[in-house]
C-alpha cells in the first residue's frame, strides 16, 4: 500500500512526503475574514470574506490537470526550471515534503544542490497571505540562479469571472510600485478594495501580463519569460492580470537568502480611495508589507498564530491507550470544525465558491463543534442565522457571508431548517451559560423594526413544525428535510428544473417526515428544559405546551412511523411510505434510525434497540453506514435527486458521514459501547489504512465515502467542509469520551469498550479547568455529574 505521508503529533502536522497524492491534499490558511486554500503543491487560491464576491485569486475548477493555479515559485538553475512544491513544473526534486499545521504549510523542495522552503500563512486579523521563501545552498559550489513569484488575479466576482469574458478581458488594471504589484480592476468605478503582491527587497524584473509572462500557448508548467530568464516588466491592460517578481540570485556553498512576499487585500474609505487622480491609496498595503516584510515581523506573526491555535487547541484534550483517537480529538477534529465554521460549505476542491454561501441548517449544526472554543463567535453567528428568520419561523435555506443576508438561490421551505436554530442555541448555552443571548433582539429577514428576542424567535421555529402537521400528525417536509435529495414534492421530467427549488406538487401535499419528527421530539426536549430552567423561567404553561406537542409527535411516531423492525422514512405526497420493508429500494434509511433512537422514541418498548439492529444489519459495510438500503436503481420520479445518483454515492447509498454519528449517538444512548465504537472507527480517517483508496486528505472527515454499491467503495469525496466536522466532535467528546456540558455543569457519561475505557481528558469549561481522569467499569448507564465551579479541579472518576 503506497504511503503518501504520516502524522507528526508532536508538531500538529500532516507531512506529506510524495507530491503525486491520489488526489490534493489541502490546508486552509486565515481564522477570520481572510481566507486561502492551498493544496500540496501550493495550488488554490484566497478571498476576503466571500469566496463568490471577493475572489482575490483565480482558480479553474475542472482543469486538466486539475489544481492548476496558485501561488507558484519557478526556479531557473542553470537550464533546469523546477518548483518547490514540484508543481506546476513537474520537474522531479531530490526532496519533496509538505507539512500541513495548524492555519500554515510549509513545502520544501531541493534540487540539484538548491534547498526552497516556503512557509505559507495568513496571519490572525490581517488580511494577507505571507508567503516566506527561504533558499539555501545545499551544495559545494557557489549557485548563480533566478527566482520567479507568480499569481493570477481574479476580477473579483468568481462568477461572472469565469462567464463574462466580452467585458472582463477589457477591464484589467494594476499599478507598479517598486515594493509591490497592485491589481486594481474596477477599483476606478464603485469598487473600494484592490489586492497587492509585494516583496520585501528590489526586484530584477516583474511581469503583470499573463500573456507575456506564460507565451500564448505555454501552460503554467513552462512561463516564456522564466524559460528564458527574463520578465516582460509589462504593465497588463485589459486581458488577464497577473503578478510576477523576478529575483537573480546567487548563494555560496551553506548560504542561505530569504524573501517574504505579502499577498494582501486592502478596503478603503470611498472618500480616500485615491491619492491623486487614478492612482490608489496604497496606505494600508504598505503598512502590511512593513510589517510582515522583515524576518522579525514575519517571525512574530508567525508566532502569534501559532498561540492563536496553542489556545484553542488547549480547551479539549485526551489522553487515551489510542494514538488514533487522540489525534483526532486533540488536533484534526477540532480544527476541522473551525475550518467548517469558517468556510460553512462555500470553498473546498469540492465547492466552488460560488454556488453556496452559509447554510441555515448547515451553520447552526457547525455551531456543535466550536462553542468550547470560539464562543463569542459562536453567539454572533446565531444572531446573524436568526436575523435570515421569516416571521412565521421558516427561513431562507442560505445566506451571503458578504451582506449576511438571506439569500434566494436555493429559497426556503425545507422543513427541518428552523428546529436547527434550537439546537444551535441550546449547544452554545450549554456550553457558556450565557442565557442572557436569549433576550438579544433580532429582526425577520433582516428588517429594521421587525425586532422581537432570540427566545421569541426559538419560539417560532418550534411553532413552524406544529404548525405544519401532515395527516399522520408528523411534520411536512417542504421541499426536503435534512437530506436535500428527498424531493418528495418536486416530481420532475424535466433536467433544467433543480431538483431543490422545484415543486411541481405543493398544494395539498401530504408528505411527511421521520428525520423531521425525531428532530423535533429531541430538540422539543432540549428546548423544553431550556425554558424550564431556573435562568428561562418561562411561562409554565407554554412549557406544558412544547412538552404536550413533543408527547404527541412520540405517539405519531410510534402509531404510524414504526415499520415493524425500523422507523420509516416518509411518507411521499400520496401518502405512500417511504424507507419501509414494503419497498422495493429504499426500504431502509439511517436518518429516522438516528434520530428517532437519539430521541429514545419509544426506547421503553424497544423500538431503539430493534432500529439500531436493523442498522447493523442492513446499513453497515466495511467503510461505514450507508444511508439507504437498497440503493435505488433508477430514477423515482416521486422521490427527486435520491434516485439521480448512481447506487453507492452521496445520498443514494454513499456512506454519508454527516449522519452516521446520529446512529452511534443513538448506539450511546442505548449504552452499546462496542456498536458504537466499530462504527466511529470506521469512518474516521486516522483508522483507515489504504490512502490511495481513499484519496482524500487522510486527516480530515469527508462529507461522503463511497458506499458497498458503487464502484470504489471507501474512496472517499467531498472532504473538509462538512457537518460530519461538527457531529463527530459532538459524538465522540460528549458521547464517547462522554464529557457532556450542561447548563450547571458538566455530566460525565461515556460509551467506549472497557479495554479503552480509562483516559485522560483536559477540559476548559466556562471559568474553569477540569482535568479529569476516567476509569470506565462497563457498568451500564453509569453517569457522573460535576458542577460548575470557577477554578482549577483535579478529578478521578471511576464510572
Ligand atoms: C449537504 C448539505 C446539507 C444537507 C446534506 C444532505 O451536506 O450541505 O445541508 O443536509 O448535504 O443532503
Ligand atoms: C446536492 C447534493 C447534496 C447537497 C445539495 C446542495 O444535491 O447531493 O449533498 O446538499 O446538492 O444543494
């Protein structure tokens, strides 16, 4: 089995140790508003908050070879031209490694004698990407060699950047200054920010032509100007803008040289956009390069990322018998869900950047993994996804990180987005105590003066279900519930319709929901003791209320959601069941099992353990839960995009790895500890062994991994941006690991094999700081509960 790179602990990093990966493996860069995506081979690109409308870098998704573009460096020895990170040259190296860290990679190549390190980061709080290349001559004899940077702009708008070429290759613009390359398109209409590359030390020669730079028919792979050793200095007008420095060099045997470029996005007053006519206000960009462009600047900003990360990573940690379990929980877990919460579904080498910004549902599931860790943020989101809130509870189904707000792509009317605003809510309160979010006012749809509290709001989501029963007295899905490909009403024949916003059949329509009803019983609960806390004090008579509806969802539930060995799925818009023994495909779904067992929906009679069974049974396979069972087929056309996807991917039988925590919380629940931990295991990539039949990035959760029906199973796809992030957090730390936040305390209630069972966890918590060891016996349900108190605990707890 070919290895392409191992875990180093100790440093945080992934180290990649061969260039060619099955497919790129990426790192992000930026923790606030400016945001980079880099590959191994230093492929990708940057924005500033909005991957669509503030692109800074062009990237060409679907390319041959894909992941072309990026930050590139050439080096040209003798005739030899090759780059560090072996692409776009290809140009085979001595040495290749890349490490990807904590919101920083660093590639070294070495070639002939010529060592290139280049460490690539986006400082906290600034809006630029520090790329530090440091050369050392590894060899015997003095080197004379040139170095070229280079990047291509985007004209800002990712969208019409790639569409609208009539206009786009007219409009062009930049600036050359001796300490930077400025790239001002459309900054002398009603744009007020433009982007800049700069070095910190004279350069031999630049180029800001991509025409002249490349030759009209060379690829990134081999520049005319770097084959022959020279620049353009060519100033771009119109057509594709770029930025290239040219440095010529020469290094003694041991020497070392270093340049720091700055990658930088800069927004201006419209008042002090210029400082004379057509020339732009380069006032903060020269601030950034000063203070970024010495090796002590670079240094301390380095530094100060790296505590950024020490902090946040120093909330959460165990110690167990399991090198795999702790890398995941102490490092790459956690910072995946910062990644997810960061980025939502915007920007991956799976998303665009341009077809979705933040999701209502997604961005409130996000929530689950980063309240222990950034929680301020964490009360600022949910503010900003109630303020997408229509007043009768429904919601856009996504908004614009740019404007915040909701926007109509994909429209509304899924049936499970407004409950997820509970259970956002309820995480972040659990987590801070900080009840008083409750009474922040938030308008509808984001209209001044339409302002009532974030409790009325909670209200109002609870009330969009009940107000929206079918004629089982489940909850109507609307256009689809947390699976987006279970159109129950869109019945279409016609392939320019999305299968997300169409509705063929609405009126009248009848299709109900599992996934929803069980959503709605354990976020009813949650929602239920939140109001009832001393803290809420809600009216007591609306909290009989919320109890008496959660009651009669359980009824419904178990009078018509019971299929005999597992909770349906559905029921479509004829009143047909859906995910039933009945069926002929599709006779079993993972998301009712998981979230009616999360619910303890009829736990009593057991109904929990039969549908967990069930799941065993006919949803495992040796990479994880499918979704469905069997796969379909062909297409449904009552049943919309779920029967669009060949059998074994994404929501058509793909182990969609979002939802199988929702069955090992449920296992959890039920106290199956060795259910639960074969099924972690699974689909947790530090266990998985084969990298090239995986492909992915082997330190990140991926949204789907091909199930048992397609033609690869295990490979995996869609990595990084993904709510599996947040739930496999939520799953394995409160349920696993056990550690459990409430609203007085913590509970301490793990579900792991007992030849695991005794770790260590460190746990920040609100003012306090537990360091607990656990020493787990196998006795069923044994529980613990710590209450909050500021200050520093040292616990053994034997369960
Ligand atoms: C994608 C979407 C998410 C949806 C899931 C299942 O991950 O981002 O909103 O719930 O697919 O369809
Ligand atoms: C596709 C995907 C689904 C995703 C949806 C978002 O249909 O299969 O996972 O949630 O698009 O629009």
């Amino acid at each position: 089995m070919t290895q392409f790179g191992h875990f180093d602990d100790a440093a945080r990093e992934y180290v990649i140790t061969r260039p060619d990966t099955p497919w790129p493996w990426i790192n992000y860069l930026g923790t606030r508003d400016f945001f980079s995506l880099i590959s191994n081979t230093a492929g990708g690109y940057c924005f500033c908050r909005d991957a669509k409308f503030r692109r800074i870098l062009r990237y060409r998704y679907n390319g041959v070879p894909m992941d072309a573009g990026g930050r590139y460096f050439y080096i040209k020895d003798g005739d030899t031209v090759w780059s560090p990170g072996w692409k776009p040259c290809k140009t085979p190296l001595d040495t290749y490694e890349c490490r990807h860290g904590m919101g920083y990679t660093r590639i070294v190549g070495e070639k002939a004698g010529l060592r290139a390190e280049v460490l690539f980061f986006v400082p906290p709080d600034a809006r630029c990407e520090i790329h530090r290349v440091k050369l050392t001559n590894t060899g015997k004899t003095t080197k004379r060699f040139q170095l070229w940077s280079f990047v291509e702009w985007c004209l800002w708008n990712a969208s019409t950047d790639m569409e609208n070429f009539q206009r786009n290759l007219s409009t062009g613009e930049v600036e050359i200054e001796p300490d930077a390359l400025y790239h001002k398109t459309e900054y002398r209409e009603r744009r007020d920010h433009y982007a800049f590359y700069g070095v910190n030390r004279p350069y031999d020669g630049f180029d800001t032509d991509r025409e002249t730079f490349m030759g009209m028919y060379n690829g990134f792979e081999a520049p005319q100007q770097v084959l022959s050793g020279t620049s353009g200095n060519t100033v771009a007008h119109g057509w594709s803008p770029i930025a290239s420095h040219r440095f010529d060099l020469e290094l003694a045997p041991g020497a070392s040289d270093e340049l720091i470029f700055v990658l930088g996005y800069v927004k201006n007053p419209q008042e002090a956009k210029f400082t004379a006519p057509g020339v732009i206000n380069k006032a903060q960009a020269r601030k950034m390069l000063q203070a970024y462009g010495t090796p002590a600047g670079a240094d301390i900003a380095f530094e100060t990322l790296k505590s950024y990360w020490d902090d946040i990573l120093s909330r959460f940690s165990v110690a167990s018998a399991v090198p795999e379990l702790d890398r995941t929980v102490n490092i790459w877990n956690q910072y995946q869900c910062m990644i997810t919460f960061f980025f939502s579904r915007s920007a991956s080498y799976f998303e665009s950047g341009i077809g979705r910004g933040m999701g209502f549902r997604d961005s409130n599931q996000d929530l689950a993994g980063i309240v222990h860790l950034i929680p301020a943020r964490a009360r600022q989101r949910i503010l900003d996804i109630a303020a997408t809130q229509f007043p009768d509870g429904g919601c856009y189904h996504q908004y614009q990180p740019l404007t915040k707000r909701g926007n109509n792509d994909i429209g509304g009317g899924f049936n499970d987005d407004p409950l997820w605003l509970i259970f956002g809510t309820v995480a972040y309160i659990k987590e801070t105590g900080d009840f008083g979010i409750l009474h922040e006012k938030v308008p509808f749809d984001n209209k001044p003066g339409t302002e009532v509290s974030l409790l009325e709001h909670l209200k109002i989501s609870f009330a969009h279900v009940t107000d929206n029963l079918g004629p089982h007295g489940l909850p109507l899905i609307g256009r689809a519930d947390w699976n987006d490909c279970l159109n129950l009403n869109c019945f279409s024949d016609n392939p320019d319709e999305s299968f997300q916003t169409t509705e063929n059949k609405t009126e009248g329509s009848k299709a109900e929901s599992l996934m929803i009803a069980g959503l709605f019983v354990a976020e009813g609960k949650d929602f239920a003791e939140l109001l009832a806390h001393p803290a809420v004090a809600a009216d007591p008579k609306y909290v009989a209320k919320v109890r008496s509806a959660v009651a009669a969802m359980e009824k419904a539930v178990k009078a018509h959601g019971w299929d005999g060995e597992w909770f349906l799925r559905a029921y479509g818009y004829y009143g047909d069941k859906i995910g039933s023994n009945e069926n002929e495909e599709g006779k079993i779904f993972i998301e009712s099992q998981g979230w009616c067992t999360m619910a303890r929906i009829g736990a009593d009679e057991g109904l929990c353990d039969k549908a967990l069974d069930a799941a065993v049974k006919h949803l495992e396979c040796e990479h994880g839960l499918v979704l469905n069972a069997p796969a379909y087929t062909r297409y449904i056309k009552d049943y919309g995009e779920i029967s669009s996807y060949p059998q074994g991917y994404k929501e058509n039988a793909g182990i969609f790895c979002h939802n199988n925590p929702w069955v090992i919380i449920g296992e959890a629940m039920a106290g199956r500890a060795d259910d639960v931990w074969r099924h972690y295991c699974k689909i947790t990539p530090a266990f998985t062994k084969d990298q090239s039949l995986r492909k992915v990035e082997p330190y990140v959760f991926c949204q789907m991994v091909a199930g048992r029906d397609a033609a690869r199973p295990g490979e995996g796809k869609n990595s990084w941006l993904t709510g599996t992030a947040a739930w496999t957090w939520k799953c394995v730390s409160e349920f696993i690991l056990g550690i459990k936040p409430q609203y007085d305390g913590l509970l301490i209630e793990p579900c792991i094999p007992v030849a695991y069972g005794t770790y260590k966890v460190h746990r920040r918590f609100r003012d306090a700081e537990y360091d607990l060891t656990i020493r787990c016996t196998g006795k069923p349900g044994a529980s613990h509960f710590i209450p909050y108190i500021p200050g520093h605990h040292t616990l053994d707890i034997e369960l």
